[in-house]
C-alpha cells in the first residue's frame, strides 16, 4: 500500500487534481489558522461560537477548510478569541513555484 504523501504527488501530475489542490489551498491554509488560534486561546468550540453568535455546526465548517466563510465571520472569531485578522496578498506566481517545490 502506498502512503498518502506519494499518492498525493503523483496525483499532483494530473491537470485536474491539481487544480483542485490549488483552488482549495486557501481554505485548508485558513482552517488551519483558525483551528491553531482557538487551540492557543484556551477556549471550546462550544464557547468560542457562543462568542461568534453562530451555531457550533457553523463553526465546524468553518475549521474543515470546506467551507469559504465570510471576513464578518473571520472578524467576529478574532474577537472571541481574542486575536487580531490580518489579510495580505502575495504573488500567484510565488504561491505556485513554492507550491510546485
């Protein structure tokens, strides 16, 4: 059986998945933030979306990187935990060559 990472790079070679990868690559990055800034506030999901004002579920969908949330959403779990958002853009080019590495 082949481990996941050498699928994945082998995958990596068909158009199609790849762009797949790509397109979804910002809300993976995200989710991860999100998740890594609730585990440093200390706090539950449970609290942290009471917080929010939005349903645990909304939040849950927010951390599976599946979901593309919204800034006012973003905005309202920097508040709840206590965190700061900040939103920058970097060249496509870059991205993709340190993607392709």
């Amino acid at each position: 059986m082949k481990a996941i990472s050498k699928l994945h790079t082998q995958w990596l070679k068909r158009p199609r998945y790849k762009k797949k990868v790509t397109d979804t690559q910002a809300e993976h990055e995200l989710a991860q933030k999100v998740i890594r800034a609730r585990i440093n506030s200390g706090l539950s999901q449970k609290i942290i979306s009471k917080k929010m004002g939005i349903t645990l579920s909304s939040l849950l969908r927010v951390e599976s990187g599946s979901y593309r949330t919204s800034i006012n959403t973003l905005i309202k779990f920097a508040i709840a935990t206590n965190t700061v958002l900040l939103i920058s853009f970097e060249s496509l080019e870059n991205l993709t060559e340190e993607f392709d590495a």
